[in-house]
C-alpha cells in the first residue's frame, strides 16, 4: 500500500512539475511574440513617418516649381476668355422644383433613381468615359 502512495504521489508531482514546465515555456513564447510584434509596429511606425516626409517634400511647391523649370514646362494663368462660370439651372421634375447644376452631378431626391446603375443607358455612359 505504501508503494501505491509513493507511486501516486510522485506521478502527481511529476504532472504538476510538467504543467509548470509548460505553462513557462509558453510564457517565454508569448514574450518572443510580444518582441515581435512590436518590432514590426515600430518599423511600420518608421515606414509610415518616411513616406509622410515624401509625400510632404514631393507636394511642396518649391520641388514642384523646381521640377517644372528642369522640364521646361511653362505654367501659365488662364486668360479671362478662357474662364467660363456655370449657373445653377431650375428645372421642374415630377411637380416639384429641383436645382441642378450645369455639369449634372447633383440630382434631386429620386426614389426609382437607385436603381439606374442597373440600366443600360447607365452602362453605356460609363463605357464612354
């Protein structure tokens, strides 16, 4: 009986030796992880301010001007001919008074116009742009 005891007891504390074991190797592989990680966040941090300062030096306007002239490209004002203003146009839809302006990029509120992007007219508009 006794033996059964000892053979027990050090099973038990066998598992429970092993459960420690793992629980800290698992620890150690959650740090490694942790490290990885924030390195990945730090290079993305440094990525991400480099391509801010290129996209900060290629939109200045002193670059822009320099990349003009090394291209000769002559950049110039329009002339007051050259300037067209568009007037907002009134137009009557369904009874009801809807504004539209020239290019026709703002509708009035139609219900059935939800569905317009089904239709071939659309279809046919869109392939000649």
């Amino acid at each position: 009986m006794k033996f059964f005891k000892t053979i027990i007891s050090l099973s038990c504390i066998t598992v429970l030796a092993l459960l420690y074991v793992h629980q800290q190797i698992e620890l150690v592989k959650m740090s490694y992880s942790l490290e990885q990680r924030e390195k990945k966040l730090k290079d993305m941090l440094d990525h991400n301010e480099s391509l801010g300062y290129n996209i900060g030096n290629l939109e200045s306007p002193s670059r822009l001007e320099q990349t003009l002239i090394a291209r000769n490209i002559d950049v110039a004002f329009p002339k007051r001919g050259d300037v067209v203003k568009v007037a907002r146009l009134n137009r009557a839809v369904n009874g009801r008074e809807a504004y539209l302006n020239a290019a026709g990029s703002e509708k009035g509120l139609n219900l059935l116009g939800l569905f317009e992007f089904i239709s071939p007219a659309r279809e046919a508009q869109a392939k000649e742009k």
